[in-house]
C-alpha cells in the first residue's frame, strides 16, 4: 500500500510536470536541454492466489468450523438422512413394502459415491512449475502468484544495462505512444497489452556525465507507463535483445540503484 | 400646542391618527402605504379648525410614538411589543401541526440520470459500474463489500451498491452407455454492482490495477459506464400496463 500512496501522490504533481514539459516541448524544441524518453512497464498478472499465510490459515479453519456448525441442512443432507432413515426401517420391518413400490430410486448416498468418484479422477495443475524448478527467467510461467515484470538489456552511451524498455520520444508524439512504440520494438507488433491510462507512473532523470554534456543536451527523463500483458503467448514475438520476466524483489539483482528508487515507488505488490 | 383640548383617542374618527398597536381595523381603515396614519376620512370641518386638528393630530402622534419608544429603550421587551419570544410563557401557543399524524409523500419512480462528461483539463468519469460475477455467493458478497470499502476509504464517492438477481442454470449430462443417464447440476450465478461517480482519469488506473490485484479466484470483474441500458435491466417490465397502453394508444 505505501507503493500505491506514493503514486498517487506522484501522479498529480506528474501530470502538471507533464503537461508542462509537452507543451514546452513543443514550441521550441531546441531550448529544453532534457531528453525524453519513453519506457514501458510490462506487467504479467498472476495466474493463482498466493498462499496463505499460517493466521489466515488458521482463521479461515475456526471461520469454516463456526458456519458449519450454525449452518441449516441443504436440501441433499436432507434427503441423505430420510433416505438411511427408511433403511432402518426397512430393516427392522418385512420385505413386503419394497416389493410392492416396484421403484428403483437412486439413493443420496450412491449420488454422492458417483461424486468422489469424479473429483478423484480430476487432477489439477501444479502450482509450482517446471520453469520455477529451472530457475528460467526468461519463460512467462515461472511464479504464478505474483507480477512479472520485462526487463530489456540496452545500451546507453558506452555501457550495457538491464532495463524496462524505452525509446526516445520523438516530436509530435504523446509520451503514450512512445512507450507503446518502445514495446513494440522489444516485443514485436502483436502484442496484447492493455495500457493504463495515459498518464505516468514515475519518472526518473539524470544527467549525463561530464564528458558528453553539452548546453543543450545536460540529461535525459525517462517517463514510466504501465501496461498489463493480455495474451500469455508470446511465441510469436519477436524478441531481439535479451530479456527477462523478473518479480519486484528480484528486480534488485538488475537495476541499478537510484533507478530501482524510482521504479519501486509505483509497483505495486499485492 | 392643547395637548388637554381634546383627547383624540376617544373620538372614534380619529383613532386612526395615533400609531396604535395590533389593531388590525385600523390598519384596514387606513391603508396599506400609510406609515404615518394621516390620510383619514376626515369628518367635514372648516379650514381653520382642521388645521388646529391636525396640529393636535400630529403632537399626539408625536407623543405616542414617543411613549412607544420610552417603553421600548427602556428595555422592557415584554410590555409594548406583541411578538412572542421563546422565554415567554405563550410561546408558540397557536402551533397545531404536531398534533396531526404524520404525511408520508408519495414515492414516484425516480429516473434519475446524471452523468457528467469529460470536462476540460482534469478529466472525470461519470458514472461507473464495477460488476461482479460469481458462482460462490459469499465470495462475491465480501468482495463487493471490500471494493466498496476502498472506495469510501479513498474518498471516490460511492452511489450505490446493489445485487443483481441471480440466474440459475442446470446442467444435464447425456451419457450414452446403452441407457441414457441425465446427470443434473444446478448452478447458481451472482452479480453485485458497485456504483462510482466522480474517478478522476489520473487515479482511475491505479484503482483499477488495486483492485484486479486483489480479485479472488472465480470473479469476474467488469467495470463499464453506467447506461441507461444498465438502470432499466434492474426494473421488471409490466406485461398488462404494456398492452393496455397499445389498446389505448
């Protein structure tokens, strides 16, 4: 939840910086010494529900107990006890009645045999995948409980970094279609993502070092969009550089830190 | 001038000379733009004793008033004035209303359809419906009352929050195995709306990213605006009133 505040926060003094710096932008593009960029946050939701934890565990036993117990008979457990009543009976008195019903009715009890039957014979799928036991971060169905995240390897000015993927925003364009277009670069043309909203997330900036700074090129912004990975079949992507599904913690091992400030502060990780 | 002469409030003509308090036939007699009470049916009299009148008329007047206003400066709200304040004993003497029994209005159907639209820089929605659908009723109850908590916890104002009636479905199974046996299931599907006004376009994705994160599994989640498609599929279509309406019309 504090990741949510701090974006919410973030996100009204971010919509004036944006504007603002569109609007300036675009009437005199050589003035701004910032670079924009546009980066993408691609994120794939979980599959299952986590587990739960040993309280709720618990609570969600004592919770269960209690409902069964004040809970009224349905109308099956009904049935269930007339019908080992009547056998009783059946039992106790002579054959004759059964003989003279002729009726063959179907019994609670076999319905309810018929229906272990049929929940042992459905099997569900592991929780844990074989791409979990691997350890492969490159594969979409490793840790279904929780976000994944694309990290991309690019290179900026002389070094090679691990980061979500981003393009320079280009005159004419919304910061939006920047980081669609930074997607599409990565990912390939058909992918099935569901932006949100056309506002950012987060933005980082630096400046770049001593060496290359010039009047009017001092840094760069990068700009934060969000989007939620639709399809999980990305076999027909074509992925060009190298790139990984990674969770908010592990996250860590990649980014660099100041970075990895910025991003944390609207992921959120429920 | 002869404040002694005459005793004007004792001749019946000139009452309506002096300011004299809650008598409302005077006021009749006088008229309604007559502050000072002078325009009177004057009784016919020569000039020059009208004029002597009319003097004695004005110095009484002014004595009245005078006397009026000694009795209210000096503080006396009880004597001279006829309203009744709070401390005393009469107040609302006359009140009758809370003696009847109590008129409930008439409720007529309400088609209330208000929906704002996108309006200059700061971008609202109108309207939303979040909709959710379950097979598991208690599941989808607590959901909806947990979204609806959120939402009162992030000051989005909440209209209302209702439940769709439920639709049952059985479900038959055709198993062919020589005799044909029809196995029965019956399914039960719940809906609960939560009805929201006033998203701001900047925090619409973080609420919407809030809540799929925490949707149980078996919901389905579904946020669109409200239509009034929405609002006339929660009302039941009266088959009578409809064909008497066609014969009539």
């Amino acid at each position: 939840m504090a990741g949510h505040c701090g974006a919410r926060a973030m996100a009204a003094p971010l919509r004036q910086r944006a504007a603002a710096g569109a609007r300036g932008v675009c009437s005199a593009a050589a003035q701004r010494p910032w670079k924009l960029f546009g980066a993408m946050c691609l994120l794939r939701l979980p599959r299952i529900t986590q587990p739960l934890e040993k309280v709720e565990e618990e609570m969600a036993a004592l919770m269960e107990q209690i409902e069964l117990e004040k809970s009224h008979y349905s109308d099956h457990e009904i049935r269930k006890l007339e019908e080992e009543e009547q056998l009783k009976k059946k039992k106790e008195s002579l054959y004759d009645e059964d003989e003279a019903r002729g009726k063959t009715v179907i019994m609670a009890q076999d319905l309810e045999e018929k229906w272990e039957q049929k929940f042992l014979q459905f099997k569900a799928a592991p929780r844990i995948t074989d791409a979990d036991k691997n350890n492969d971060r490159t594969s979409l169905n490793r840790k279904l409980d929780s976000n994944l995240m694309l990290l991309v390897k690019q290179k900026i000015g002389n070094q090679e970094l691990w980061l979500l993927p981003q393009v320079e925003w280009q005159p004419g364009e919304t910061l939006r279609s920047t980081a669609e277009r930074a997607m599409a670069t990565f990912l390939g043309d058909h992918i099935q993502a569901k932006v949100l909203g056309n506002a950012p997330y987060g933005i980082y900036k630096y400046k770049f070092p001593r060496a290359i700074r010039t009047e009017n090129n001092v840094g760069a912004k990068v700009f934060f969009f969000k989007a939620f990975l639709q399809s999980s079949d990305l076999s027909q992507a074509g992925l060009k550089a190298d790139h990984l599904w990674v969770t908010k913690k592990e996250l860590g091992d990649y980014l660099k830190s100041e970075y990895l400030k910025k991003v944390n502060r609207f992921l959120l990780d429920l | 001038m002869y404040p002694s002469m005459l005793d004007l409030r004792d001749i019946a003509q000139w009452r309506g000379g002096l300011v004299s308090h809650g008598d409302t036939e005077d006021k009749q007699l006088t008229g309604r733009g007559d502050p000072c009470n002078l325009l009177l049916p004057y009784p016919k009299r020569s000039l020059g004793q009208r004029s002597l009148l009319s003097h004695l008329l004005w110095e009484e007047e002014r004595a009245a008033t005078a006397r009026e206003n000694r009795l209210c400066a000096a503080g006396d709200a009880l004597l001279g004035c006829h309203r009744s304040y709070r401390s005393r004993p009469t107040h609302g003497i006359g009140k009758f209303k809370y003696l009847l029994p109590k008129e409930v209005p008439k409720k007529r159907k309400e088609k209330v359809q208000m929906k704002e639209i996108d309006a200059g820089t700061e971008h609202q929605y109108g309207d939303i419906n979040i909709q959710m659908t379950s097979y598991d009723l208690c599941l989808v109850e607590h959901f909806a009352q947990y979204v609806h908590r959120l939402c009162n916890r992030l000051s989005i104002r909440v209209n209302e929050s209702y439940a769709m009636p439920t639709k049952t479905n059985e479900v038959l199974f055709m198993e062919e195995r020589g005799s044909k046996m029809q196995l029965d299931a019956v399914l039960t599907t719940h809906q609960r709306v939560v009805q929201i006004r006033g998203l701001s376009s900047t925090f619409a994705p973080i609420l919407l990213e809030i809540i799929q994160s925490s949707q149980p599994e078996g919901v389905h989640l579904l946020m669109k605006q409200h239509t009034e498609a929405d609002f006339k599929s929660r009302l039941k279509s009266r088959p009578e009133l409809e064909e008497l309406l066609a014969e009539m019309s």
